[in-house]
C-alpha cells in the first residue's frame, strides 16, 4: 500500500504555498498511492517564522486553502488527502486544525490539543478529542507536531486502534537540532504503527525532516536539500499485523 508525504518549502505568498501544493499534489498522484499527506500549515506564508496574530492569519488562509483542498481532492479522485492544517476559526476560537479528504468530501478534522507556546500567544486554542478512524487505508490516527511529545494521547491514540498515524510538523527556528527521528521511531516502535511525519524545508535540520516510519525502522525520510520533494513507501499491513500480534503477547500479563 503506497503512500506519498509532500515536503514542501513555504513560500512568503499564500498563492504561491496553493501553487506549489497543487504542483506536488497533482506530481504525486501520478504514482496512485492510497494516500497524500500535506505538512502543517502549509499555506501560512512564512510558516510559523511570523506567527502572531491567529484570528488575522485565519482570516487570510483559511478558507482559501479549504477551498484549495476540496478542489485538489476532486481532482485526484480516490486517493485519500492530508490537508497538513489550517488555523480554523470555530466558535470564536483558532485551532490548528488538520483535515482529511477523499472525492472533494470532507472525511474528518482534528483539532491540535497540543499548541505550542507561540501559537497560545498568537490566540490558538486547545483541542480537546483525538481522532482515530476508520478508512480505506486501515485505522487511521490524526495528530499534528508538538502532539507527539504527550504520551497520554499518544497512549489514547494507540488505544483507538490507530494502525497508521499521520503527524504534518513544522519545527521553530529555536528548536534543537534533532539527528533522526528517535521520538517518531519510539513511538512507531512501542505502539506498532506506521507515522507519516510530513514537514517542511525550513525547518528540516531542526527536527521537521519528513519521514515514513515503521515500527521496524525508516522506510524513507528525505535528504537535507532545501527544494521540495515528495517521498513514497510502501506499507505492509500484513507484516504490521503479525508485528502487532507479537506487541500484543509481549504485553500481555503473566498469568
């Protein structure tokens, strides 16, 4: 089962982040993978570089890259689409909101429970429901970056039965340096799941390198080059059958 993660370079203009996303989109589906993943806030000019005010940002971006969405999904049919995220205004509340799409019809949307402190500042608010669903694909978890550092939702994630975990990232300027990607490959390992961390070319070096990661290793993860790319692997659901079947026993208590 192919899947194909986007890493994208953000550009300093909303029409051009539609561009190049529509570009790699369009690029990427000519390999029919089952699914395409977006990073986070993909079309927020300068990404999170300036990030400071939500309900302006939501106000320029939102709708523009929902409406980008739907279309592109129309037209690359049945494959599945990650649409990264959007600060989505709900109730006089921003969320960093992620959303999952098949044939123009929005399947799902998850709120980020886990905003880091410049987006709290800049007026993002705290999800609160993990999204764990049924697909095509298998069971599919949706969380988004600094959610992968709570081990409560990732524990209740796991516990949902998501088998594949889409994770769209986008690391600050004043991140640490990360080799690798050990908290990913944790997680993939200990919960027997495949994570699909999709980032961006600016932040690459500090921890936001896109990657496809199984509970037995890296499947694939690009390379330090600051251009957009698009990265393909093949998941084996049989193989994380019987590698889950084996956590299981593992787990299990002794009678």
């Amino acid at each position: 089962m192919k899947v194909s993660i986007l890493h994208m370079e953000i550009r300093n203009d909303l029409q051009d982040n539609l561009t190049a996303a529509k570009t790699a989109v369009l690029r990427a589906a000519k390999s029919n993978p089952v699914l395409i993943a977006l990073p986070e806030y993909f079309t927020v000019p300068c990404c999170m570089a300036q990030f400071s005010d939500a309900p302006k940002i939501s106000r320029e971006t939102c709708s523009p890259t929902l409406d980008f969405l739907q279309r592109v999904s129309i037209e690359i049919g049945d494959i599945y689409l990650l649409g990264g995220s959007v600060l989505q205004e709900d109730g006089g509340k921003y969320y960093n909101t992620s959303t999952l799409w098949q044939n123009g019809i929005m399947l799902a949307k998850y709120k980020k429970i886990n905003p880091i402190q410049i987006e709290v500042e800049a007026g993002v608010s705290q999800g609160n429901t993990p999204m764990v669903l049924d697909t095509q694909l298998g069971r599919l978890g949706m969380i988004v970056c600094a959610d992968s550092f709570d081990p409560n939702l990732v524990r209740r994630v796991a516990e949902l039965g998501a088998e594949i975990v889409t994770l769209p990232v986008a690391a600050m300027g004043n991140h640490p340096v990360v080799k690798g990607h050990p908290l990913t490959e944790a997680i993939a390992r200990d919960y027997g799941m495949f994570i699909l961390k999709i980032g961006n070319v600016s932040s690459n070096m500090r921890g936001g390198r896109s990657a496809i990661v199984a509970p037995w290793g890296i499947l694939g993860e690009v390379t330090d080059a600051p251009e957009d790319s698009i990265l393909t692997a093949d998941l084996d659901m049989e193989q994380l059958k019987v590698y889950r079947q084996k956590l299981n026993k593992s787990n299990a208590p002794d009678c």
